[in-house]
C-alpha cells in the first residue's frame, strides 16, 4: 500500500518542482528574482533540517498516524496558498516593451527548436548530467557508508553530518540572496562549485565525524550559493513562453540521473569502499564546471547583454593597438 502512495507522491513532486521552478519569474520583478529564489531555497533548506526533527517527536509523542495526517493537511495548506498566488504587474515600460514585441510576428519556438539551436542550452543540460553523476550517490551511498563504517559514528554521527550539510546549504542561499548580483552569475557560481568539489574530495580523509561535518557544511554553503546564481541566470535567460518546458528538461537532467547515480555508487562502494566513491563524485563534478568555463556561451550566461558587447569592444581595441 506504502508503494503506491509513495509513488504518487513523487510524481506530484515531478510536477510541482519545474512549476514552482518557472513561476518565480512571473512573481517578482527582475532585480528581485535573485532574493527571491534565495529565499524559497532557503525555504526548502530549512524545512529539510527542521522536518526529520519534528516529525521524529511528533510520532514519538502521538504515532505515525497523527503525523502522517498532519503531513497531508501540509500539502492541503500548501495548496489553498499556491491558488491564491498572483503574477506581479507589468510596469509601464514592460508593458510597452510587451506591446511592441507582441506587434512583431514570432516564429515559433519549440523545445527540440531550442535544442538544436541554443548552444547555451546544449551546454547546460552537458554540465548538469555531468555534474549531477555523482552526487546522488555520494550522498545516498558514500555519505552513510562512510558514516558508519571507516568513521565509526552511528546513527548520531550520520545526522550531525547531514544537519551539518542542511545547515550549509541554508547559509549558502541566504549568502546569495543578499549578495549583489553579480557581473557574470555563472563564473561566481562555477566557482564555488569547485570549491564543493574540494571539500567533497576532502571529506573521506579527515578522519572523525565532527571534521567530515565541517567539510560537508562547507560543501553545502558552496552547494546553495552556485544553485541560486545558476537558477537566477538561467530564468533571466529563458523565454517566457518557454519557461516551463525548459525548466522541465532542467529538473530531468538533474534528478534523472539519480539511479544511475545510486547504483553506480552502490557498485563501487561495496568493492572499493566509499572514499574513491567521494572522489569520483568531485571529479565529475570539476571536469564539467571546467568544460563549461571552456565555453564562451558558459562563461557569458546571465550577463547582461550590454556588459558582453563592452568587454569585447575593449578587447578589440587592445588587440587593434
């Protein structure tokens, strides 16, 4: 019976995360779309550190019962507030803007159009498989093989080193929701991906629970910084009208990955143990952040148009002389 509801419920979460994924955009005015998505990851965040601890007392003290009927009367909350959700209005010159472009015949565009047109497309969707190869195991394999096997730590040393990792990550959205926006999102993103790598190839060697939860913490501070200026560059990017289906295909690559992930991890854990596992996973994730900084489309994703043509004037100029 669990099956089936389980099965629901994930795929109801298929459905909300690229909704809630592209109606950000519509909600908030441009120079606030980087607090925004800041702030419902942070959201997120803290409902993912605080959740297990409150529904563990809230069985403890009443039963599975009350908790799961509690749990549904979230989702019925949580329904009733997304309905009364509304865009925010256009501003004089958005709607002119609007006008103007709506007065213009435009070809239509479909995803596989933009697959094979967007070369920025091509290379996001190449960098996210990639990067996403191995984090799925690391987390869901390595991190509690680890935990209870060359550490020694438990149940209570595994959940430091996730509260550890929650913690992190919540620091890391608020950090990037009150930074400036910055001049190129996607090269500050990138690279504090890398220094995720570092910390998640360092991990495994650090030898006790309390130091592999300071490199997990930092690993999720770098983790929730780089999510929301990659997000916030890449609906800055994608055309309206597009926005769902794309950030579809974006959700896709991210968690489809996920059982290869896991059983890939589950392999070579059981063979190798879980820390050439922690370094596969920060491998893949630095050789696709570098192969992307290669990229020219990369390296200018969700800088603002004007910025690009100056910079590359300057650099003719320097060249001419």
């Amino acid at each position: 019976m669990l099956v089936p509801i389980a099965a629901v419920i994930g795929a109801g979460e298929g459905l909300f995360l690229p909704g809630s994924f592209s109606i950000i955009p519509s909600l908030l005015a441009g120079e606030d779309l980087q607090a925004g998505n800041a702030l419902a990851s942070s959201g997120t965040q803290l409902a993912t550190l605080a959740g297990p601890a409150v529904g563990g007392a809230l069985v403890i003290a009443a039963g599975p019962a009350l908790a799961f009927g509690l749990d549904a009367l979230s989702f019925a909350v949580s329904a009733v507030t997304l309905a009364r959700l509304r865009t925010v209005p256009k501003t004089p010159a958005q709607a002119s803007a609007a006008a103007e472009t709506d007065a213009v015949p435009q070809p239509a565009r479909t995803l596989r159009a933009m697959l094979r047109s967007e070369r920025i497309l091509q290379v996001i969707l190449v960098v996210n498989v990639a990067a996403n190869i191995g984090m799925g195991g690391m987390s869901e394999v390595a991190l509690p093989a680890l935990a209870h096997g060359p550490l020694h730590a438990g149940a209570s040393g595994y959940g430091i080193i996730l509260a550890a990792f929650g913690g992190g990550a919540l620091l890391g959205t608020i950090a990037a929701g009150q930074a400036r926006r910055a001049r190129r999102p996607v090269i500050a993103g990138s690279l504090a991906f890398l220094a995720e790598a570092a910390c998640m190839a360092a991990a495994p060697y650090l030898g006790s629970a309390l130091a592999v939860a300071a490199a997990m913490a930092a690993l999720g501070v770098m983790n929730g910084f780089g999510n929301v200026l990659t997000i916030t560059a890449f609906q800055r990017w994608a055309p309206p009208g597009m926005m769902g289906r794309l950030a579809g295909l974006l959700t896709l690559t991210s968690f489809g990955v996920f059982p290869l992930s896991v059983a890939l991890a589950a392999l070579l854990v059981r063979g190798l143990g879980p820390a050439p596992f922690f370094l596969f996973a920060a491998a893949t994730l630095a050789a696709a952040i570098l192969a992307g900084l290669s990229q020219r489309a990369w390296r200018d994703f969700g800088t603002d148009p004007d910025t690009i043509t100056t910079a590359r004037h300057v650099t003719m100029e320097g060249q001419a002389a």
